[in-house]
C-alpha cells in the first residue's frame, strides 16, 4: 500500500511542477543572499573608505545602513519565501493529495 501511494505520488505531473518550482524559487533566494552577503563582504574588504564615510557629518558612517540592510535583506528573503510556501507550494501539495487519496 505504501508504496503505491509513493508511486502514485511520484508520478504526479504536479508533484514534479512542485519539486521543480520549489527548487528553482530555493537556488534563486539562496543566490540573491549570496550576491548580497558576498557583496558587503567585498565591498568591506576592497572599499572601506566607502562604509567609513559619514553620514551627515555626524558619527554614523555609510556602514552601519548597508550593514543592517544586509540583516534586514535575509528577513525580507525568508518572508518572501514563506509566503510563496504557504499559498503557492501548499496550494500544488493540496491538489497532489486530492488526486493522490
């Protein structure tokens, strides 16, 4: 039995949108983290004289922002991805169930 439903299951033309959506939307979120990790990473390692310049004058250099949208970055990722997981990929893992049971 449980391997017919695996089987029923892996046959799914769905179950195959699924995977490959999902991974696809996975690999594009984790190189838009890299790009922007890697980015304040390099910038901070070649151009510092461009994270110590300060804003308006005052004691808060450009690094701080870029550092923080750095962190804010990942939050904003991880939402996006959670919102697609639960409406998107949980609608297509609904349908497959329906067809499959």
């Amino acid at each position: 039995m449980q391997q017919d439903l695996v089987h029923a299951i892996k046959s799914n033309p769905k179950y195959h949108a699924l995977v490959s959506r999902r991974k696809s939307f996975a690999w594009l979120m984790a190189a838009i983290m890299l790009i922007i990790y890697y980015g304040f990473i390099l910038i901070v390692a070649f151009n510092k004289e461009f994270l110590s310049q300060s804003l308006s004058g005052g004691v808060t250099t450009v690094g701080i922002p870029v550092g923080l949208g750095v962190i804010i970055s990942a939050f904003v990722l991880t939402g996006i991805y959670v919102f697609r997981a639960n409406s998107e990929f949980d609608r297509l893992t609904r349908e497959i169930k329906e067809e499959v049971l």
